[in-house]
C-alpha cells in the first residue's frame, strides 16, 4: 500500500513545491503518526487529490490533509474579499469538501506537518452548508 501512494504522489505532485505539504500531511496520517483513523485509509488519496488541486487556487500559499477530512490552507492574503474568493473558489471545485484557514496568529505560533494535521474543521462550514445543498 505504501508503495502504491508513494508512486501516485510522485506522479501527482505537479507543483512539487508546494504539494510537498500535502503529501507530508498525507504521509503523516497514513503512517499511524496522527493516531486512529476517522476515515477509511483510501479515503485520505480522494483527500490528497483535492489538496494538490487547492494549491493551484488563487490566494492559496501552502494546503495540507487533515485528519478529520478537511483541508487546510494559509492563505497569501487573509483578506474578507481574498478569502471569500478562495473559499468560492474551492466549494465550485469540491462541492462535498471542508476548507480550513490557518490563521496569522496560528501560523505565527509555527507550523508543523504534526499540528496541521490534528487542526480540527469542525468549526469550518463544510461546502455542502455553504452551498446551500443540504
């Protein structure tokens, strides 16, 4: 199994830069580092996926699977409009999915793959909310 991600990531990572945070965060919850799972294991890749994608939004400087489902983003501008825009953005894109912005003040505090990973969505409005698609 840890071959067969390794290999997609390889051939998913388009923006190896950046996408190095979601394959960290994917790697951590895949290798039992975020403890039990809330998921399915294979429901994390449909994860990765999303997150290689939300890299490529505008506004959007860094992404990460978390462990609960959700993504999160540091934003490059934390902006009413510019967040908004990339919230729209990625709920057009992945209407059944869960943004999270990491905030100034918590990426001041420092960010490790291992405390992005375990950062809740909970308080986050999932897209299906926002969309009105419940």
């Amino acid at each position: 199994m840890k071959w067969l991600v390794a290999f997609l990531l390889t051939i998913l990572a388009g923006n190896a830069a950046y996408a190095e945070s979601c394959t960290r965060s994917l790697d951590y919850i895949l290798n039992d580092l975020a403890g039990e799972l809330p998921q399915p294991g294979a429901s994390y890749q449909g994860l990765l996926n999303i997150c290689l994608k939300t890299i490529d939004l505008n506004n959007v400087k860094d992404a990460y699977v978390l462990k609960d489902g959700g993504i999160a983003v540091v934003p490059q501008n934390n902006s009413l409009i510019a967040t908004a825009g990339t919230l729209a953005d990625f709920c057009r894109n992945n209407p059944r999915a869960t943004l999270r912005f990491i905030t100034p003040r918590e990426a001041r505090k420092g960010l490790t793959t291992g405390l992005v990973v375990l950062m809740s969505s909970q308080d986050a409005d999932p897209c299906q909310k926002i969309l009105g698609q419940q």
